[in-house]
C-alpha cells in the first residue's frame, strides 16, 4: 500500500536582524551578521494538517526574555495570523511536532490548546532542568518562567527515538543541538524531504565547507553526539532538506515546487 503524500510550506514568522552567523556555524564567520528567520512548517495532505514548530510569541517577550536577540516580529507575522491566510484556524489543526523545545520554536503551541505535541523523551528530561546557561533558552521554571511547550499536558506525546506518526511523517531523534533534538521526515510526491529543525540551522551546516563534510551549530550540547547525528543522517533517505532558520527556505512558498 502506498503511502500518503503531502506538501510542505515554510511559514514565515519574523525574523533576526543581526543575528551573529557563527551561532549558527560553529568555529565559523565570527563577527558575521545576517537575517535569520524564525520559521514554522504547515504539512498538508491526506486530509490533515500538521504544524512543524510553532515559532515566537511575539516581540515584546523577545525583547522582555531574550534581549541579547535584535528581531523584527511585527504582529501580522504571527502564527495565527499566518495560518489564516492559509483559510485555517486552530481548531484545524490535527497536531503538532516540535523539532525541540527552545522558545523560538515552541511558544504558540499555546494557541492550540486540544492538539497532541509530540517531542522527544530526550528533551523533555533537558527542558524540565536544563544546565544554567540554557534557563532562558527553554524558559525554564529556574529563571522564573513558565515554559509554554509545558501547557500541552497530557496532550504532550512523549517519543523514545525514532518513529512513523502517521504514514508519511515519521521522526528521527538527532541529538547534538539539543539532547532531544528530532527532524521530521515527509513523504511528498518528489520522495521524501526532511525537515532538520536546528539540527540544520542553514544550508551551509549541511552542505559543509572547505574543512568539513558538514558543520554543527553554534549552539549545541554534545559535539560527539552531533557527530553521530550527522552520520546518521547521511544515512536516512531523503531527497531535499529544510533548515530551521535559512532565508533560502522561503525562496519557494511550498515544497515540492
């Protein structure tokens, strides 16, 4: 039996003015600025729609909680807003991955208060006490925040490594950025396309360079670990990836193209 197909759109959702490019390139293009985008996936097909990430609130906590972040993220880009210009509301949404569980990626599953969230094991464990330097990145209960992925309760749909969802979208655990950090394979009609989270942040972690097949994020936990990641990952079959935060992503408005 064949499995279902589904296209993806990257939906953007504001953006990092001058964000320091080696954050996103370890031991790379220190001093660097560039626009970064804070995106979200809106998976279709086979009757369902399933968001990857749900992105940022909105500026005012950007600014209130993440200061050290220049960004523009004016009100029309929100996800909600977003989604209706894809005629669809919250209610029309089945459920939701999360690549993994740093605000910028998971603070408006809150506007989707019915649907399943499904993480990894892994990161949940990091989330609920992570080391200090990563307080506000999950904004954890240590910083005096209260962490919105933790609104999900019993909707929250704790994974233990890799696994199909539904037919046609399956996650593979790809810890390195985050301990339980998760890329979201698609089955489309051109084969399979990955959506890499942070794991990727821009094409060029993947692509590599002149010294490296493919280099890890700035930002990250376990450097072994992202090693094997990478390993892993040039074994998974997929065809096309989407970064967590290229500009390059939203040079075509749905995937395929």
């Amino acid at each position: 039996m064949n499995k279902p197909t589904y296209t993806i759109k990257p939906l953007y959702l504001g953006e990092m003015t001058r964000y320091e490019k080696s954050m996103h390139t370890f031991t790379f293009d220190y001093g660097v600025k560039m626009h970064s985008p804070y995106l979200a996936f809106l998976v279709q097909g086979d009757g369902k729609n399933i968001l990857v990430d749900t992105g940022p609130k909105n500026l005012e906590v950007i600014k209130r909680y993440h200061s050290h972040v220049e960004a523009d993220v004016p009100p029309e880009v929100h996800l909600l807003k977003v989604l209706e210009k894809h005629g669809l509301k919250p209610e029309d949404i089945d459920f939701i991955i999360c690549t993994h569980l740093h605000w910028d990626h998971c603070q408006n599953n809150d506007c989707f208060p019915s649907k399943k969230v499904y993480t990894q094991k892994r990161e949940v464990l990091y989330a609920i006490n992570p080391v200090e330097l990563h307080w506000y990145t999950y904004e954890s209960p240590q910083c005096g925040l209260t962490p919105v992925w933790a609104s999900a309760g019993t909707k929250l749909v704790v994974l233990d490594g890799d696994e199909e969802i539904i037919p046609g979208i399956e996650v593979f655990l790809t810890p390195g950025h985050t301990p339980g950090s998760q890329c979201v394979r698609v089955n489309t009609e051109d084969g399979y396309y990955l959506i890499a989270g942070d794991t990727v942040n821009i094409y060029e972690n993947w692509e590599g360079n002149a010294k490296y097949h493919h280099v890890p994020a700035g930002i990250h936990v376990d450097l072994r670990e992202y090693e094997e990641t990478f390993k892993k990952m040039d074994k998974i079959d997929f065809k096309v990836i989407l970064p967590g935060h290229d500009m390059k992503v939203l040079e075509h408005s749905v995937y395929p193209y």
